[in-house]
C-alpha cells in the first residue's frame, strides 16, 4: 500500500473511533434526504428536542414532516432507542420507543405523543434543541394530559416536577392550543409574578418578584369551587397557600395585583 493511502486510512480509523459516541447522538433527519435528489434543497420541516432530566441525563429526538412517511412505524424514517437510560425521553409508536420518527405533516390536527421515565425525583426539562423550515407563525407546544395545560416550546423550555417513575400517556407535541379556559392566562408580566407548587414545602408559592401590590388571592377546583381566599393586600416577594386541606388534584390560582391580575393552573401533589 502506497504511504500517502496508508495515512489516509490510519486517519480515518483514528477519526472514527474519536466520534462514533457523537453520530449515536446526533442521529441525523436534519441530514438525510430520502425523498429528493442531491440537487434539490431540503424544505422538509424538521424539529429536535432536548430532555435535561432530573437525573442530569440528556436525550435528543427527532421529528420531521415526510409527504412518505406515516403516523406509523416507517422503515425508512423511525429508529428505534437502543440505549435506554436511567432517566429518558422518546416517540412513541405502537409500543416501541424512538429516538427519531417520520411524520406526514405538522399540522394543527398533529399529535406526537411522548413518552418519560425517570428514576429520580425532580424537574424535567424539555426544550428545543433546533427547528428547519418551521414557519415563524407556527406554534410547537407540550400539552400535559395532566393538567390540561399547553406549554409553548418556541416561548421557552418546558420545565415540569415529576417523581420517579414511568409517564406514558401524560406529554404530547402538539400544534394547536384550544381557546379555552383551560389555557393559562396571564395580564400581568410573567417575570415579575409567578405561581407555582413547592413539592418542598407542599404549598402553593405565588412568587411575586417586582413587589407588586397584591390585592387578593383566590384558589378555585376545576369545578370552580372556593378553596382558598385572601383579601389581605401586601407586596411581599413570596406569598404562601398550605394546601394541607386540599386534595391531589389541579386547582385554578388567580392573584389581582394593582397592575392587572395572573391566573394559571396549579397541580397540587
């Protein structure tokens, strides 16, 4: 063998093995083609969401839209996980788990369910990884059978507190949000009040980081029974509800503030 081929294949061997772990995580829609030739420029629409879970562990999958592909298992689009790890995210389809899935089209009837498990108590968080060819004006969002509630993942990642264990039916990618008063709502800024239950301390914390005036709290049951009320009016950054006489469920939390009001579903655990 010639000096010059004998380099290049040592080269090659070496690269190889350098970043064979990386092409196993980055299995690549955003690189293949199947359905046009070289010449053409790919307009598929693609998506690549991330889980950072609870456990630290990450997961990438893949997604994109295929005039061949199915809601199915396809051959040619869907490859199944062949690493599960402690803590993990995939597609499912039928009953099988995959890192990568070709879909005919995102649409506003499309649902793509998702699957979880994790084996560590914690907060979980999806978020997207990289988009092709999305129009600015459609709307990605994680729906939460759970909860009822609709996350939009082009506003900012998905972050939800989840005990160890395996949630197969709960999450969905989603395209459409129903103009319902299951949606959460918000008058007031997001960054300056917030609402959220603390596993912690099992109370409902309303995070009220600008001191806004608060002029009264109220906490409904999704048959818009009175749970809690509070007429006292304060500025202080953090206001707590006990949920002690309150059962496993999601509840409604609305706060009036001077400057407008907040309200946004709570699930309380």
């Amino acid at each position: 063998m010639k000096t010059m081929e004998r380099f290049l294949l040592n080269t090659i061997n070496k690269l190889s093995s350098v970043t064979f772990i990386l092409i196993l995580s980055t299995t690549c829609l955003f690189a293949t083609n199947p359905s046009t030739t070289a010449e053409e420029s790919d307009q598929r629409m693609k998506i690549s969401l991330k889980l950072n879970s609870a456990g630290t562990y990450e997961r990438e999958l893949f997604v994109l839209a295929d005039e061949s592909a199915t809601a199915g298992y396809d051959s040619d689009f869907d490859i199944e996980i062949d690493n599960v790890q402690s803590d993990d995210m995939y597609w499912l389809i039928n009953s099988g788990k995959y890192t990568d899935q070709g879909i005919n089209e995102f649409d506003e009837e499309t649902i793509i369910p998702i699957g979880l498990h994790t084996d560590t108590n914690g907060y979980n968080t999806i978020s997207i990884h990289k988009i092709e060819n999305i129009p600015n004006t459609m709307k990605i969002f994680v729906f939460d059978n759970q909860t009822g509630e609709y996350h939009s993942l082009k506003e900012g990642s998905f972050e939800v507190y989840l005990n160890a264990g395996v949630y197969l039916n709960r999450f969905e990618i989603v395209f459409s949000q129903p103009e319902t008063l299951s949606t959460t709502e918000f008058q007031a800024n997001e960054n300056q009040l917030d609402i959220r239950f603390d596993y912690a301390t099992k109370s409902i914390e309303v995070i009220n980081t600008a001191n806004l005036k608060i002029e009264d709290i109220n906490v409904y049951s999704l048959l818009g029974q009175s749970v809690y009320k509070s007429n006292k009016s304060n500025t202080d950054n953090t206001v707590s509800i006990n949920t002690n006489s309150m059962s496993t469920g999601t509840y409604i939390v609305i706060v009036n503030t001077k400057n407008g009001f907040t309200s946004k579903k709570v699930l309380v655990n």
